[in-house]
C-alpha cells in the first residue's frame, strides 16, 4: 500500500460550505476511488489558515492519477473550484508532501 500526503488550500469564508459538499460526497465518486484502489482517504482542516491535508492509502500511483482522467471527478472538480485554489483545468492546487516518519 502506498501512503500519500498533500496540502490545499480553500479561499477565506469556504470552511463550511467545503465540509457541507464532503457531507456525504458523491456516491459515484465514492464507488470511482474506490474502484481505482483508494482504501483510505482523509482530508483535515487547520480552520486558522483555511489549508487542508490530505491522506489516502492506494495500491498504485497509476491507478491514482488515473482518476483525474474520469468525467466524475472532472466534475468533481468543477463543483468545488469556487471554494479552492485551483489550476484553469479546476483540479486542486495541491502540494505532495514527503513521508518521513511512519509507525505501524
């Protein structure tokens, strides 16, 4: 399994409507992570400077970068790109982050 780690960053006054989208998501995207490996995935929020960490357990990275080739999440995207930095394709910002520490 492979451990993965980002940062994003939401736009100031979009905490809630964020969590409100997330609450439930999808369930076409739920079943799409699902069927392209991702066994866990959590993002966090630091409320203080509207960052979010992200976390997600996959079997590949292919499988992983495949998802953003899907309508679903192109979706996705596009319904959350007012509440987020994001590219002109609306996918998120994000900053991988370098594992450095793991305890089983």
């Amino acid at each position: 399994m492979i451990r993965k780690a980002f940062l994003m960053r939401l736009h100031p006054g979009h905490q809630a409507e964020y969590e409100r989208r997330h609450n439930p998501i999808w369930p076409e995207l739920h079943a799409l992570l699902n069927a392209h490996g991702v066994h866990t995935y959590s993002i966090y929020l630091d409320r203080e400077s509207d960052c979010l960490f992200a976390y997600a357990e996959i079997e590949s990275e292919e499988r992983w970068r495949a998802i953003a080739r899907t309508e679903v999440c192109r979706r996705w995207w596009a319904s959350m790109k007012d509440l987020m930095q994001t590219h002109e394709d609306a996918s998120p910002v994000a900053v991988d982050l370098k594992e450095v520490f793991h305890l089983d």
